[in-house]
C-alpha cells in the first residue's frame, strides 16, 4: 500500500460518499485520516455556524415574498399590444408588453456590470407612436461607476426600443442592489 498523502478533494469526496466504500489509503494512513477527520470537524463546524446565524437572523416579512411573486406575475405575463408602424396600411402589426420587457431586459443585461432587475412601461401604449415612460432598476457590479453605468443602460434601452420604431420619451434607471463578481463572493 503507498503512504501519500490524498488531495482536500479527494478527501472531500469520500467524506461525501459517508466514507463508502471504504478507502484503505485514507482511513488506514495516519496522515491522510487525520486530514479526513479535520476535513470532518470543519464541516461539522461551518454547518453549525450557519444554523446559527439562519436562526439569529428575524423572519422575513410575509409580505415580502408575496410582493416579489406580484413582480413576477406581472413581468411574466404578455400585457397589452403596442402597435407598430407596419409597412402596408391594411395590416396591423403588434408586440406584445411582455415581448418589449424581454428586450429591455435584453438591452440592459448587455451592458457589462449591470443586471436588470425589473422593468415597466408607462404612457398611452396602445396608441401608435405615443412616447413610452420606461423605468429600469438594475443591479450594479460594485466598483463600478454607477452614474456611467445607468447611462449606458439607459442608451442601450433606448437605442433598443427605437429600433423597433417604438417612441422612448424617457429612461429612468433605479440602482436597486449592487452585485459581486462570482470570484468575488466566494473570497
């Protein structure tokens, strides 16, 4: 039997699998079941620790999550139809409120650093070419500089909506929450 020492993610693994089935090059070298067994009480300890903190931390206001499923329910459906111009005058062409969402979404999430939270359009929708009043609340990377940020968010929303011969009066960007990079939340 060789007596080296195991990766952490082997070790991990096999702490994973409830240490089944056994493995003699863990369990049986002394170096690598005292790594197992700290790897162990580490574990033990975070979930501990985590437990704890869930519990100090004060329940959610019900209403909390009953507004977030109203947003939901809101963006997810099509809405009304907004017409645009068609290029022959005995045809009727329409986009849907939820589709106009789904580019400002789109438009928004382009722009490097932001994530569109949520989205709504005021203004007299159903008329063609009435001016469209879009809000946009993001998210912002942090250590970005948001003013520039919601500036390109606005543009790109803008420059969007127009290509699609839609009339935008006005872009308002709400900074809703700043993000992390991924790399940098698990630091």
């Amino acid at each position: 039997m060789s007596e080296q020492t195991v990766t952490l993610e082997r070790l991990s693994d096999y702490l994973d699998s409830g240490r089944f089935p056994y493995d003699p090059e863990i369990e049986d070298v002394p170096e690598n079941a005292g790594q197992l067994a700290v790897l162990q009480r580490l574990r033990s300890l975070s979930g501990r620790l985590i437990s704890d903190e869930a519990a100090a931390e004060p329940e959610p206001d019900p209403s909390w999550f009953s507004g977030v499923m109203d947003r939901v329910r809101r963006e997810a459906r099509s809405g009304r139809d907004i017409p645009l111009l068609a290029s022959d005058a005995f045809e009727t062409l329409h986009v849907t409120e939820g589709a106009v969402r789904g580019l400002i979404r789109e438009a928004g999430d382009s722009v490097p650093g932001a994530v569109v939270i949520s989205c709504s359009i005021d203004g007299s929708v159903t008329e063609l070419g009435a001016p469209l009043h879009v809000e946009v609340t993001i998210s912002a990377l942090r250590g970005e500089f948001v003013p520039a940020m919601a500036d390109e968010v606005r543009q790109a929303v803008a420059d969007r909506l127009t290509a699609q011969e839609l009339v935008v009066e006005t872009v308002d960007i709400v900074i809703g929450d700043v993000h992390l990079l991924e790399s940098e939340a698990s630091q």
